[in-house]
C-alpha cells in the first residue's frame, strides 16, 4: 500500500465573530488516493469550501484553522513558511471554483496569463512558455492560435476550460474543484469534466471535488464523503454512497434529488 497523496487528519475551522466563534469544519478526517476523485456533498453551509480553501491554504481571517492536520505527501501544508507556499500554489496543489473563469484578467491576452503562471514558477522563457501554453490550450480543445485571444473573446465554458489548463500547466499532485463547472449548462459541464478526467488518466493528478449536482458527483467521483453541519458523517464509494448509503442525512440527501432516484444507476465510465 502506498501512502495517501492527500490526508485531512481531524480538521477543525472556525470563524472567529465579535462575540461567538462558528464551527464550520469540525473533527473532518479523510485521505485523498494519488489519482483518485474524491467528492464532497452536503447542504449548503455544511463546510465543504471551507475545507477545500484549507487544503489550498487559501483560507484568511476571521477562517481559524483551531487543530488537525493538512498532510500533502506525510508534508503538512499548515506549516508552510511564505516562501514554500509559493512553491506549494499550481506546482502542488492547484484550485478552480465557480468563478474562476471570472478571474482570467479582462485586460490581459489568455498567453500572458499562462506565462504569468509558467515564468514565476518555473522559470521558463518566452519561447518555452509559448509551447507549453499551446500544448495547455490544445489539451483542453481550444486552438492554440486563439491564446492571442482576450477573455471576452471566448465563451464561458471556454474560459473555465482555460483556467483548468493553467491550473493543470505546472503539473499540480492535486486539483480541488469548487463547484467548477455550476456557472455553465449541463452539456458543457459533462463535457469539461469528461476532458479532466481524461487528463487525470494521462498525468496522473488527485482531484477534490465539490459540487451541487449529485448526479455529476457520482458519475465523477471514485469516493465520496458526505458532510452534514460542519462534520463528515460517511464516507464510501460511489457506488456505495449511492447504492448501499448508511446514514440516514446521506438516504435524505438521494431522496431530495428525485431525478437520480429510481434511475438506473448511472454508468460510470460515461464521463
Ligand atoms: N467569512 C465567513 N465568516 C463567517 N462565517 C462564514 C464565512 N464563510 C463561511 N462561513 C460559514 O461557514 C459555514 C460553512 O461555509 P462554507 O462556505 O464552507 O459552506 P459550503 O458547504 O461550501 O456551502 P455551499 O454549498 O453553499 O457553497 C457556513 O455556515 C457559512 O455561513
Ligand atoms: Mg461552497
């Protein structure tokens, strides 16, 4: 066996208020396999992107991380001086939420964003970063004669498609994925994670998914963890979590989304 890429060891997040503090994440363990998919579901406010910000150590006041542990390859990413977060972002860990393809610079030819990326972190010239950005942009269906292109010149889908591929440009361990995709429609959305997905297989990347959409979540994920107020309360395969759930918040939770429910369980390998 070997380790675990990623491990949550007994996480624990508040937000500090003025006069009571608000346990957000509380007592989270779990591991994340190299290469695998793990999601995670629950209601809204139960603590999945509080955890997904931590894990990028992304998280700022009034966000406390109050105990436990973020390990990153038996490395524990809450210990991280400045100087190794640095080193730690895109290379190791990399993050694409909701609006970020809101968060492409309008000003800014997609090229120049990529080499932003690719000559702080890795140093590489003009000419390198030119090929490597082509290479990105081809690997996520868009021609690589448009990174002259701005952000407005492309449609929505095409912009997330763009952050994912430079968020995939420095070869990151892990890629967490915030609802990644909520802001398009549906056959873009399959048609995206279908594309990460191929990619995991070719470079071999963990991924921390988290979205709204439980259809999508067991279609793409190998494991899942469900998360009620703060605590995760199951967490299984897939097919488990969907088939066979043990907790009752987790049966609720199918029960509410009755499109999935008396379907035939989805195939897996669609996506
Ligand atoms: N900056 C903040 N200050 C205070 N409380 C916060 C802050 N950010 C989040 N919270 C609270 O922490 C809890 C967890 O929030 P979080 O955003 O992690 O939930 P979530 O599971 O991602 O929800 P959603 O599915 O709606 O995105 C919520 O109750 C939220 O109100
Ligand atoms: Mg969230």
């Amino acid at each position: 066996m070997t380790a675990p890429l990623l491990q949550v060891k007994n996480l624990t997040i508040d937000y500090i208020g003025d006069s009571t503090d608000f346990r957000a994440v509380d007592d989270v363990s779990f591991d994340v396999a190299r290469g695998e998919v793990f999601g995670l579901a629950g209601e809204s406010g139960c603590g999945k992107s509080t955890i997904a910000f931590a894990i990028s150590r992304l998280h700022k006041p009034p966000a406390l991380i109050r105990s436990g542990r973020i390990l990153l390859e038996g490395r524990d990413v809450l210990d991280l001086n400045p100087a190794q977060l640095r080193d730690f972002r895109w290379r190791e860990v990399a993050m694409v939420f909701q609006s970020a393809m809101n968060s492409l610079n309008p000003v800014l030819r997609v090229q120049e964003q990529f080499y932003d990326v690719l000559r702080t972190h890795q140093k590489m010239n003009r000419a390198q970063a030119r090929e490597r950005t082509a290479e990105m942009l081809r690997l996520v269906d868009i021609p690589p004669d448009r990174m002259k292109d701005y952000p407005h010149q492309f449609s929505g889908g095409m912009r997330q498609r763009i952050v994912i591929a430079i968020c995939l440009a420095l070869n990151p361990k892990i890629v967490v994925m915030d609802e990644p995709t909520t802001a398009l429609d549906v056959v873009v959305q399959r048609e995206i994670l279908q594309r990460i997905n191929e990619l995991r297989r070719t470079f071999g990347f963990s991924v921390l998914f988290i979205t709204h959409d439980l259809g999508l979540m067991v279609q793409f994920c190998d494991r899942i963890g469900i998360m009620l107020a703060g605590k995760l309360v199951e967490q299984n395969t897939a097919e488990n979590i969907y088939g066979a759930p043990q907790h009752d918040y987790t049966r609720k939770l199918w029960a509410s989304f009755p499109s999935l429910h008396g379907e035939p369980v989805m195939e897996k390998v669609s996506i």
